[in-house]
C-alpha cells in the first residue's frame, strides 16, 4: 500500500498532468481559457478573486519553500527551525484562509448571480470540489500539527520524500510515519494535479509571451477630418442651396 500510494500513484498523477496539459494544448487551444464571467458581474468579483489569487500565490510560494529548499540550507543562512515554524505557520495560516474565503466569495457569487451559474459547468462544480478538499485539507492538517498540537516538521519526512520524486529514488517508507492529516492533503493535491489539465485552472500555466512578438495593432480612426478619404456624393446628405444674402 505504501509503495502504490507514494510511488505509484506520484507518478501517474504527475503523468496525467503532464500529457493532459500537451493534449489540451494540442488539441483544445482555444478552450485553453477562464472563460471569464466578469462581464456578468463585477462587485463581487472584486473583493473575491484579489483575496483568492493573493492566498493562492502566497500559499504556493510556501509549498516551494518548505518542499524543494532543504532544511540546512535556511539554516546555513542563519533561519533557526524556531523561526521558520513560527513564519511558516502564520504565514500559510494567513494564506490558507484568505485562498479559503476567497473560493467562498466565488462560489457564492457563481450560485447566487444567475447568468455566472448559467455558465457554470459541471467540470467547474467538480473543480471547485477538489480545490476546496485540497485546501480545507491542508488548513486542518496545518492548524492540528502546529497550532493546536505539538507541531510537526514536515521539512524532515514529506519534503526530502517529495524532492526525491525528481531524482527518480522515492523511499515510501519515510511517508508510512506522516501524521494521517498531512497524507490526506497529499493524496488530495496530487488529485488535484491529475485533473488540473481538463479545467479551467489550465490558465495558470498561460504567460503573456506572444505580446513581446506580435506585430502592433493598427487602429484607423473614423473621424470626418478633410483628406482622409474621399467624398462620395449622397452620403453627407443632399447639397444645400446657396441662400441670398438681403443685406
């Protein structure tokens, strides 16, 4: 069971996301959207997705963090693991809350504003299910280990597991001791990567970099300025005739 959690089903999840996102690019370019529902409603778009994208954006930075940049290296930079737990654990704590209400903001408004949840497809219901579970997750995992509990350290157990992944040698044992919490949030995120691919979270591997190529859009203007174009007769209406001046 260990190795088909934490080996096998690492991989597979990785491999989903990875021939998922060549054959969404491949064969589904313009579905590769948020399909965008901004011009249905915007004042409570406003206030959602800044706090969404905000906590999102803070809590990956986190992950990356914690996950890929070993342990003595913050310490041979002088951050004490006192210090880094307490940063780690306001911080994400933060982040996960504001990435927690803002999803409720947008779905409240997605249910609640008509012509958002007539664009509302059951891939998006699925998405926001899965989301919400990885997120949820990861708050209870992280407030029961190290704020209501004694605290745990994951940098010591999930992230030499995660970045021994990339070396192609993961050990699954080293992950039969993760607290229960912790390995729910990781078998749910990496569910979350597997349908990444076939919602419209696919936006978030999009980057602006055909603006820096793209040839300038020329605008013409309409404006009936003399030289311009030329005049055609009957357009400006009927001539006027010339009045006789009585003076």
């Amino acid at each position: 069971m260990n190795v088909l959690l934490w080996v096998v089903y690492p991989y597979l999840a990785m491999a989903v996301l990875a021939g998922g996102l060549i054959w969404r690019y491949r064969y589904d370019k313009f579905g590769w959207t948020t399909r965008s529902s901004q011009l249905y409603e915007t004042s409570v778009l406003r206030w959602g997705s800044p706090l969404f994208h905000f906590g999102v954006l803070m809590v990956l930075i986190g992950h990356i963090g914690g996950l890929l940049i070993p342990k003595s290296w913050t310490e041979a930079v002088g951050i004490t693991e006192h210090a880094y737990h307490l940063m780690a654990v306001f911080i994400g704590t933060i982040a996960g809350f504001s990435t927690l209400i803002g999803m409720a903001i947008l779905i409240a408004r997605r249910r609640l504003t008509g012509p958002v949840f007539a664009a509302t497809t059951k891939n998006d219901k699925a998405m926001y299910v899965v989301l919400a579970a990885v997120i949820v997750l990861g708050l209870w995992a992280t407030v029961r280990a190290n704020v209501a509990g004694e605290g745990y350290d994951y940098r010591e157990t999930v992230a030499p597991w995660f970045r021994s992944l990339f070396y192609l040698s993961p050990d699954p044992e080293v992950m039969a001791g993760v607290p229960v919490g912790f390995q729910i949030h990781i078998i749910a995120a990496f569910a979350l990567f597997a349908f990444w691919p076939f919602t419209r979270l696919v936006h978030a591997f999009s980057a602006p970099v055909g603006y820096l190529t793209r040839p300038y859009v020329v605008y013409r203007s309409r404006d009936p300025r003399p030289g311009l174009r030329p005049t055609r007769p009957g357009w400006e209406g009927p001539p006027q005739l010339p009045t006789r001046n009585r003076d």
